[in-house]
C-alpha cells in the first residue's frame, strides 16, 4: 500500500515539475503534464495487477503444495494403517496358532491320560478278578469236596485196633458256616466258614 502511494507521489511530482517548463511552449505542456500523471498511474495500475496476480499465484501454489503435503501425509497415515492392520493380522494368527497348539498338547495329555486310567483299571479288574476266582476256589461251599490230597496207604500200615470217631461226643464247637462273603465281580453271596 505504501509502495502505491509513494510510487504515486512521485508521479505527481514529476508531472508537477514539467507544467512550468512546458507552459512557455503554449499551453501545451500542462496536456503532457497531466498526461504523464495519467501515464504514471496507469503504470502503477497495471504493476499493481501484476502484484496482484503473482501474489494470487503465490497464494496458490502455497495452497497446492499444501494441498499435496496434507494428501502425502494422509497416504503416508493410509499406509501406517495398513501396515498396522497388516501386523495386526500376523500376531492374531500366531496367537491363534499358540492356542491351537497348547489345545492340542492338552489333548493330547488329557488322551494319554485317559489311556493310562483306563489301562489301570482294566489292571485293577484283572487283579480284583483274579483276587475273586483265588477266593471261589478256596470257598468251601456244602455240596463240594475239598480239595484234599489222597495218600496210598497199605492196609498193612494202618493199625486195626484203632477206631475212628465218626461223630464226636464231647462239647466241642463245631464250626459253622454262617458267615458270609460278597464277591462283587459275580455279584453273589456265599456262605463260608467263619474262620477263614
């Protein structure tokens, strides 16, 4: 603004300056006079539009080039995004791994595991089993012998004299086979004598 006015002064004086010079020459002087004036603000006129317009385009490129930073910086966020989501991505999957793995590895123990219960049961059976038939073989039950061993005896050998007692007289107990036992494997109850 300054720069107008100061450039307009000046251009005043100067036409100011050549009136009395040329007013000697017949009044023409005073025409060239004003018309310099003219002249010169036409010219500052016209430097004003080309300021004008440089400062116009010097606005726009500011503009643009921020413009183009602010559309850099918004693909340069773009990308952080994806490179972001992209990690994102990856350590999901390798959670996803690590969990599908330990499920495994407990599965896997939990399978062992019920193996080796199982394995041990079917040991317990067999041994309850066992235990079972050592003690149905043992059983005396009424209408079974028990397993004794014979001996060959020569007549010869056995004293005639001697008599055997086939009923017993004194006041003895006699053993009684009211006591019983469950065997759970056949689920049965027999009756056995008490002392054994």
């Amino acid at each position: 603004m300054f720069k107008i006015l100061s450039v307009s002064l000046i251009s005043a004086a100067v036409a100011l300056a050549a009136i009395p010079q040329q007013a000697s020459a017949g009044g023409r002087g005073i025409a060239l006079g004003v018309g310099l004036g003219l002249g010169a603000a036409a010219l500052m006129h016209s430097a004003h539009k080309s300021r004008r317009a440089s400062q116009r385009r010097a606005i726009a490129r500011r503009r643009a080039a921020q413009r183009h930073a602010a559309a850099r910086r918004k693909a340069l966020a773009r990308k952080r995004q994806a490179a972001y989501a992209r990690k994102a991505a990856i350590a999901k999957k390798k959670k996803q791994a690590r969990v599908a793995a330990i499920a495994a590895k407990k599965r896997q123990a939990a399978k062992r595991a019920a193996i080796a219960k199982q394995r041990q049961l079917a040991r317990q059976a067999e041994a309850t089993r066992q235990n079972e038939q050592e003690l149905v073989a043992n059983v005396e039950l009424p209408g079974k012998k028990p397993a004794t061993k014979t001996f060959n005896v020569a007549e010869a050998d056995i004293e005639e004299d001697y008599e055997l007692d086939t009923y017993s007289t004194s006041d003895e107990p006699v053993q009684k086979l009211d006591c019983k036992r469950f065997i759970p494997s056949a689920g049965l109850t027999i009756t056995v004598p008490c002392g054994n």
